[in-house]
C-alpha cells in the first residue's frame, strides 16, 4: 500500500488532496451534467485548501450561479469553518460567495 503513494511523497497534503479530488471530478465529468458548476467548485475547493481568498470565493460565486445544488456544498463548508475550526472571518469569506446568487434571483 505505501508503494502506491510514492509518488506523493514530496507533495503537501493539502495539495494531494487537491489533486486526488480533481482526478476524480475529471472522472465524474463524464458522467454526470455538472460540467461548469463542479470544475468551478472543484477550483474554488483547492484554492480553499491553499488559502487564497479571492480566487475561492469567486469560483464559488460561479458554481452556485451555475447550479444552485453547490449553495449547500458551500452552507456546509461555512458552518464547517465556523462551528468547527472557530474561523469567523473564513466563514463569512465562504459566505461572501452566496451573494450572487442572491442578487440574481432578486433581478
């Protein structure tokens, strides 16, 4: 089992995580309709994992604009930042990303 991890041994945890996530949603882009709205959750995920602000919460922006169904990834992962890690500012960074969303649906 350790010989099939070789490869990621110089490679953060995070960053793995990251990659190993995005072979993955390659694979289910092929199987499910989610084209947009998951490789834009996708991106802002890693850009989460590698704590970079912007980029996060406008690739979040884009998924929920695409498909409301990332709205509750995104709730989760705010109440996961808020409750859990005790990161205020994170979460209400996450929660920025919602906004969008609201103002569409308001014009």
């Amino acid at each position: 089992m350790k010989a099939t991890f070789r490869r990621f041994e110089g490679i953060p945890f995070k960053t793995a995580s990251a990659l190993l996530l995005l072979l993955a949603g390659v694979y289910l882009l092929e199987k499910i309709n989610w084209r947009t709205s998951f490789s834009s959750f996708e991106a802002g995920f890693y850009y989460y994992l590698e704590n970079k602000p912007l980029p996060y919460v406008l690739c979040f922006a884009c998924a929920i604009l695409t498909r409301e169904s990332a709205f509750l990834f995104i709730l989760l992962l705010a109440i996961f930042e808020l409750f859990k890690e005790k990161r205020i500012r994170t979460a209400l960074r996450v929660s920025t990303s919602i906004i969008p969303y609201f103002l569409w649906k308001v014009y």
